[in-house]
C-alpha cells in the first residue's frame, strides 16, 4: 500500500510539473522593442521549470502575480503580456527600474526550453 501511495505522490508531481511548464510556454519566446529603448529585445525560455527572461541588461526570474502579468525579480518590475482576439500572446509591456517598455512578440524566431520540445516540433513537422 505504501509503495502505491508513493507511486501515485511521483506521478502526480511529475503531471504537475508537465502542466506548468505547459502553461508557461506560451509566454516563451523573442520580444522586440522600439529602437532607442533601453532594452532592444528580450528572450523569455524556461529553464529548470521556471519562466526565465534574459536580454542585454541581464537575466531574471518572471514569478507569476496574476492572469499574464508576472514580477521581473532581479529588476524590480512587472511584465504584462498581451494577446490579440484569439487569446494568442504578441507582446509584452515591462516597468522594471524606472522604465517603461512595449514590444511584440517575434512570430518568427523560436526559442526552444527543452530539447524535447524541439523533437516535438520536429515530429510536427515531418508528420504534416
């Protein structure tokens, strides 16, 4: 019974863990920013399971506050992403430190977490 018990508590983390990053995901990518600004573009992955965003200023770890909108820890800020009619994330508008930025999403580039989810891609695209 107790190696049942024990059995179920792992798989159960490991769903947890999978749902979360599911989520997290969405928010991954490349955002540009207007020439001028302080940042120009930012990359936002996942690494050990935690949303991560990292440009030119430096590296920070984004805690989630809410529906899209998470703390940029390292600099003392926030980042609130936006979706078009389709709920689909294209931009990302950060006050950190005194600043205020507005960028889009790159459709273009792709940033890859884990390599699994680039074996996945892959997968989608010699099926198609």
């Amino acid at each position: 019974m107790k190696k049942m018990f024990l059995s179920f508590l792992v798989m159960s983390f490991f769903v947890a863990v999978h749902a979360q990053d599911s989520t997290l995901q969405q928010y991954t990518g490349k955002y540009r920013f207007p020439d001028g600004s302080v940042v120009t573009e930012i990359a936002v992955t996942i690494e050990g399971g935690v949303l991560t965003s990292n440009s030119s200023a430096g590296t920070s770890v984004l805690e989630k506050l809410g529906v899209d909108t998470f703390s940029v820890v390292s600099f003392q800020g926030t980042a609130v992403f936006k979706r078009d009619e389709s709920k689909k994330i294209v931009g990302v508008v950060i006050d950190a430190m005194g600043y205020h930025l507005e960028g889009t999403k790159d459709a273009a580039a792709l940033v890859f977490t884990r390599p699994e989810a680039l074996k996945n891609k892959l997968k989608q695209i010699t099926v198609r």
